[in-house]
C-alpha cells in the first residue's frame, strides 16, 4: 500500500527529537557548549561527532549536518523527514503527522471513520471501520486474505475458519492446522480423519490406513497386504503378475513358441501377443518352430511325399507327422532291389570300399538308398590320379608329385609311374650310391669312390667320412678357439681343451714331448696339456692359461721367460711359479705378461727396458706385480713392450720406447706403465714389435710407433710418437701388429692387411707393399686374427686366422713351417690349416 518502515533505532532518535527543545544560533547555549565534548544536553559541541543527516533520520544523506554555537544541529542542509508535517512522497511518504494529503478512510476503500497518519508516515486504519476483501485488516477484522470467498481460511466475513490459522499482514496468510482433527485446505487427511478414504479404494488389497503428523497418508499398513501395480505379485489376492514380475513365466512356458509376455493393468496374464506366434494344438502348422501338422492340417504331406508307398499319415500331440500307418520306403533297412535299392540304411547288401575298388574309408548308403563312395574315394584307389601315400603310392598315373629321376638322386633320365603306383626308374641314370663321384651334380664322395678333401674346410681336428647324400661327413669334429703366433711358431687351443702347436722348435718351444729339435711343419699336440683357455707364443717359448687359473710354460729359459723361478729349459708345460686366478697371459720377445682375476697384471723375465713394469730393469724369474695398474681389461707383450687396457677404455704401455711404441708422445723409455695419449675409449689393444695399435668403439683403428713399412696405415712411411687413425677404416672388432705389417678384422667377417709384404703376409697374394689397408681376398666369417714377425727382417712374418667354424687359415713366411701346411713354401694366400 505505499508504506514506509523506518528500522527501530531510527524511529526512536526521531521521537526523542521531536520532544528535544529547537536550538539554533540564537538559543540559549548549555552549561558547558563549547568544550568540544558532548554532553548531557548537548545535540553536538562545534563538531557533530559521528552523527549526519541520514543518521538522524533525514532524507539527504549527502547533506552536510553541522553544529550550532549553542550545541545544537545545524539542519538546514539535511532537507526533509518523516515527522515535518510535509507529505514527502519521493521517499515514500503518504501522510505526515496530521497532514493526511487530502486522504479519508473513504477515499482509501476502508469504509467510514477517523483515518489517522503513524510514527512512519504510513496509514493507521484502525479508526476505520474497514471493508472485507480488500486486503488490509480494519476495525473488528480478524483476517483479511483479500477475498470473499469461504474455505480458504479466512471466511467471506473476515473471520479465521475452524481448521485454520491466520497470520497478521496485509494481505493476512492463511495455513491449515494439522493435528486438530479436521481436514481442510490441501491436507489429505488429519489425525483419525481420513476424509473418507481407505486402503482398498487406494487399490491395496487390505490394510489400515493412517495419518502422519505432517496431515500426509501413511500407507505402511496398506503396502504390507499389495497391490496391483506395486511390481511384487500378491498371489493369494489373485494377481499372477505384476508390472514386470511374471513370475519367471514367458510365452513358451505358456505353450508357445515366441512373443513377449506382458502383465495387464488387473495384474494378470496378458497373452494376446504369444497368440500371434502360435502354439503347438492351434490347427495352424508353425514350421518355423518345427511343426510338421497341427490337429488335421498335415501340411498337404502324405505317405507318399514321405517315400512310402501306401497308408495314411497322422499328426501326434506334440504337432509332428506320424508315418506308423505308412508302408514301404526307401529307409527300412530293407534293400528293395525292385525299387532300385543298392543298399538301406546300414543294410550295405554286403559291400565295402574295398570289394568296390577303394583302397579303405567307409562306404555308406545315402537317402536314395543308393552307395554314397565319398569316404572311400578320399581314401582312393590306385589309378586315380591322386597319389595316397598312405596305402604306399609314390605316384599316380602322370602324378609323379614332382618327382623327377633327379629329385631321387639321379643325374638324369625320364621318371615313370608303374601300375602299382610305384617309381618306375628304368629311364633314369646316375645317383648318389653308384660308387662314383659326380662332382657336376654336387658330390664331393661316393664310396669307394671317395674324391679328395681336406677336413680343415671342416674342422681343425678329426676325420673325414662320406654320407648318404655323397657330401663329406666329419667324424670326431674338433674345433679350434683360438690361434697365437710368434715369430715363427704358431699355436692353437681347442674346444677339447687340448694345445696344438707348429712351426721352429730349436728350443723345444713346440713342447710335443719330443726331444728332436726339428721343426715341426705340421701341427703337433703339446704334451700333458689339458684345460687350456688360451694360450700365447713367444719368440722361443710358449705359455698357456688353464681353466684353473694357473698357467704353465715351456721351452727357452735362459732369461727366465718360463717364470718357475729358475734359467733352465724346459721341454715340456711346468707351472709357473706362485701364479693363480690367472685370466689371460702373453708371452713378447724375452718377457712374459699375465692378467689376474683381479685386473692386475704380473710380468717376469728379462727387464732391460722396463718391460716388466716394476719400476727397475731388474730380470725377475718369478711373477712380479706390475707398478700402479689395476682395472685391466686385457694385456700384451711384444719384443720388450708391455700393454694393458684398463676397463675405463684408456691405455698404458711401458718399456722399449725408441720408436715411439708405448705412445706418449717421446721415445723415452717406461718402467712403469704410462698413458697412451688420446686413447680413451679403446676396446682391444695390440702391442707388435716396435709399433702399436688400438681398437675404438666407434671401429675406427689407432697406431703409433716405427713405420718404415707403412704399418701404421696412415698412407705415408713417417714415424708417430702418438696415435694417428688408419686411414679408411671405419668397422674394425680386432686388430694385430706382426713385425712389420698389421692386420684388422672387420664386423662383417672380412680382414684388411697393411704394410710390408715380402713373404705375402697381407694374403692379398702378392709381395707389394700397402701404406692403408687392403682387403684379403676370399677370407670370409673371420673371428680373429694374429700377425707376427721379425722387426726388418728378411721375409719372416706370417699370418693366421680363425674362423667361426673352428677352422684355420694361415698366409706369409713358412721357413721353420709355422703355417702348418706340411712343408716349408710361403704362401701369398690363405691355406688351410688342420690337424
């Protein structure tokens, strides 16, 4: 209706200023006005403190209110408020005090009587004798919902019904009272009253039906008897289901054969779309479901659509035909031969595959009562163009299997299919097995033709036999694992455990047990040796490492080179002395190096340059510890120069140095081991007679030292105190340096040689000398390698490879037979080497 409330504390400072006596400029001051405090009787003193227009109740808030000389407010910049006798309708006033803007309670609708303004500028209508229905509670009214009309709550006369309670407003809101015992409004029930209603006409089968406090049906009594519709099937109430509860019954267990099953809204059985499908009784035939008949109707079928010959067919319960009153047909075990009849059912009238031709298989009768041979001629028979290995045919007519007389092992000639179905090789010629080798046709034997071969292509040791496809056959095949080779001796460990060795024997260095001094020009087994797991040659001795990880030594003692602590020779393996958990061992010109399990390194026997590595240029007849190595990877020796290559990739050397051969740099001699410069990432390192080379992971190769045959591989004949690159190398796994040449085996099993060549120890099979590696022709499924010789002299160094087979090959001089050929001619090429 327009009203303005005002909050509480405003209203109160607004009546206390209406009895506060008007101050202004001229009044008269307070005891103590001008203290700048407020006190009793003070509106403010020369400030207004905290108070402003709007908080005493004026409309302009953004006035200024400001004090008084004589402590009073200074209003006149707050504009108006309620309480100034102005009606000030933009702040929602409608009367102001006794200023009724012209309004009565007539003319506001309330009937007749003195209209009256309030505290908050708003209508007082309690004078008015007020008129019911228009919203605002007036005179005697006890509510006033704005209306006339009855049941709402608040009746056409302005009075709270039974039933309800009404709130003061205008409009008055009218609620229901739950509890009281009557229903009214938007309840549906109250305390006993029910309103009329009960479980059964709310659809359940039985029950008491309650009130909650809430005025709201509570059917807990009723849900405990059902009802239809609830999705539980109340059997004993007649339902047989209910929603989607069928009970587990569908169409066919209703007796047909599809459709969905569906429960009606009185919870029973709906089958209306089960009939559309059909039944077994219907009179209708279903064959989709297997109905042969229903009832009379037989499909148009009789006996003899059935095969019969006479009688009636009847249907049964279960809608299929029955033919009991049907007489004679093709399917009675009976073989009626007037009707055609070969045979019925298992009735065969004594036939089988076999009396009918067929090698096997099961003969059987079809449904024409006629034999059905299918089984019998997968089995076949001879003739049939088909080759049935099983009952021993090897051919079928023209069907040879593409054999042919070569194919059987004949050379030649027209293949044939004799009426057996077997071979008929009277047109062929020639096979494996006539005694005669036919070296055209892939035979390299045919007893007692037995060609000619060497077992080395085969294996380094054993014999060599004839098998049934005429190829050879070695018999008691021993590999070889390893080859070393010195100046003119050769050794070889086998994958027995055994030692070979060939070559010059002056010292007894071959150690077969033989006292002679002669050369050995073949390879010979080294006495009493067993267990080896390598070996190395020296210039005059030999030494090898057995499985135990000690190592035994033989032939030339002066400079104690054996290391059993004594000069004396020996023609034979002696242990040497104090060693154990050796790994690997290597014999040079007059010093002896081995590698312990632990990656340290001992050395014995001469020590003029520092070779042994122990700091001093004493000789040592017994294994002495190499000075501040450890971590070794490997070690080697050659003339009176020692290396080792330490599991870090990096490389030291120590000993002779003339030439450059240990790589720092200077031809100053070591005694202790010193680092090879720039070699970091090596992975093999070989030592030769004056100059050295390294492996790197990348395959690229390393060397140093003497080149005046170009064995450094760099193209040219200048000496290198350190490292250089062989020029085009670039996949290398090993790599060994002889005298005066180097030889490198690559990844894909092929071998370079490079340097001198004057005994054909590049294998390239000439004596021409290569400053950068050269392949070696015809040398394939390298594993690795060894070069040896003499420093510049005369033609002296040789070559040995092993293969991945275990075979050998050997090239270059051959003057003391350290090829192993047999005789003492050098070689320009690779020759195969066995025992």
């Amino acid at each position: 209706m327009g009203r303005r409330h005002l909050s509480v504390p405003i209203a109160i400072m607004m009546l206390s200023m209406l009895f506060l006596p008007a101050c202004d400029a001229g009044s008269e001051m307070p005891p103590g006005c001008g203290n700048g405090k407020i006190e009793l009787g003070e509106q403010c003193d020369v400030t207004v403190g905290d108070a402003s227009c709007a908080s005493v109740g004026y409309y302009n808030s953004a006035g200024t209110l400001r004090c008084f000389s004589s402590c009073a407010w200074d209003l006149r910049d707050c504009g108006g408020k309620c309480g100034d006798g102005l009606v000030d309708a933009m702040h929602g006033e409608v009367c102001d005090g006794a200023n009724l803007n012209g309004q009565s309670c007539t003319s506001l609708g309330s009937g007749t009587g003195e209209l009256a303004c309030d505290a908050t500028c708003g209508w007082n209508y309690s004078g008015c004798s007020g008129i019911c229905g228009n919203g605002i509670i007036e005179g005697v009214e006890g509510c006033e919902d704005g209306g006339t009309l009855n049941g709402d709550g608040c009746s056409a006369t302005c009075e709270v019904e039974d039933g309800w309670t009404c709130q003061d407003g205008s409009p008055s809101v009218c609620t229901t009272i739950c509890g009281d015992g009557l229903q009214r409004g938007d309840e549906i029930c109250d305390g006993t009253n029910m309103g009329g209603v009960y479980c059964s006409l709310l659809g359940y089968h039985g029950g008491v039906l309650a009130c909650t406090e809430a005025c709201e049906f509570d059917l807990t009594d009723c849900e405990t008897y059902g009802r239809c519709g609830d999705g539980i099937v109340q059997a004993s109430a007649g339902e047989t289901c209910d929603g989607g509860d069928l009970r587990g019954a569908t169409c066919m267990s209703q007796g047909y054969y599809g459709g969905i099953l569906t429960c009606s809204s009185e919870c029973t059985l709906d089958r209306s779309a089960c009939e559309v499908t059909g039944r077994c009784g219907d009179g209708l035939t279903q064959s989709d479901y297997g109905e042969t008949c229903d009832g009379a109707d037989l499909a148009s079928k009789s006996c003899q659509t059935f095969g019969f010959y006479q009688g009636v067919l009847t249907c049964d319960s279960e809608c299929q035909i029955l033919a009991s009153g049907c007489r004679g047909r093709c399917g009675d075990s009976v073989v009626q031969s007037s009707f055609g009849e070969q045979c019925d059912g298992a009735n065969l009238n004594g036939q089988t595959c076999v009396s009918r031709g067929y090698w096997g298989g099961e003969l059987a009768c079809n449904a024409q009562c006629r034999f059905e041979v299918t089984d019998c001629a997968n089995t076949g028979r001879c003739g049939d163009g088909i080759i049935q290995s099983t009952y021993g045919e090897i051919c079928d007519g023209a069907n040879l299997d593409g054999a042919t007389c070569i194919s059987l092992g004949h050379r030649g000639g027209t293949l044939g299919c004799a009426g057996d179905c077997l071979f008929n090789t009277g047109s062929c010629w020639g096979y494996c097995g006539d005694g005669e080798v036919q070296a055209a046709y892939g035979e390299f034997c045919d007893p007692p033709d037995y060609g000619f071969s060497s077992i080395g292509e085969f294996c380094f040791s054993g014999d060599l036999n004839c098998d049934a496809s005429c190829q050879y056959l070695p018999t008691n095949c021993v590999a070889a694992v390893e080859v070393a080779t010195s100046t003119y001796n050769t050794c070889a460990v086998l994958a027995d455990g055994t030692a070979r060795c060939w070559g010059n024997n002056s010292q007894l260095q071959v150690g077969d047990g033989n006292s002679s001094t002669t050369s050995r020009v073949a390879p010979s087994q080294v006495s009493g040796l067993n267990n080896v797991v390598q070996i190395s040659a020296g210039y005059d001795y030999t030494c090898a490492i057995l499985s135990d990880g000690t190592a035994r030594c033989w032939g030339n003692n002066y400079y104690c080179t054996l290391g059993d602590g004594t000069s004396t020779d020996r023609p034979t393996p002696t242990a040497v002395s104090g060693l154990v958990n050796a790994v690997s061992i290597s014999a040079g010109q007059r010093h002896t190096c081995a590698r312990l399990s632990d990656g340290t390194v001992r050395c014995w026997g001469t020590n003029g340059y520092g070779q042994l590595g122990d700091g001093t240029s004493t000789t040592r007849c017994t294994p002495t510890t190499v000075t501040g190595l450890s971590g070794t990877a490997s070690v080697a020796t050659a003339n009176y120069t020692s290396c080792a290559l330490l599991s870090n990739g990096t490389a030291r050397c120590w000993g002779y140095n003339y030439y450059g051969t240990i790589g720092d740099g200077t031809t100053v001699n070591r005694s202790t081991p010193t680092a090879v410069s720039g070699i970091i990432n090596a992975v093999q390192l070989a030592p030769g007679s004056y100059s050295s080379c390294a492996v790197i992971t990348d395959g690229t190769v390393r060397c140093w030292g003497y080149n005046g045959n170009g064995q450094i591989g760099d193209g040219t004949t200048s000496n290198r105190l350190s490292p250089v690159p062989v020029t085009d190398l670039e996949n290398a796994v090993q790599v060994s340096v002889g005298g005066d040449h180097v030889c490198a085996t690559l990844d894909d099993g092929t071998a370079v040689c490079w340097g001198r060549n004057t005994s054909g120890q590049l294998g390239d099979g000439t004596t021409t000398q290569h400053l950068t590696p050269a392949p070696v022709p015809g040398l394939h499924d390298v594993v690795s390698l060894q070069a040896r010789g003499v420093f510049d002299v005369g033609p002296a160094d040789h070559t040995c490879a092993l293969l991945t087979n275990g075979t050998l090959r050997c090239w270059g001089a051959n003057g003391y037979g350290q090829l192993g050929t047999g005789n003492t001619t050098q070689s320009l090429v690779p020759l195969v080497i066995h025992d």
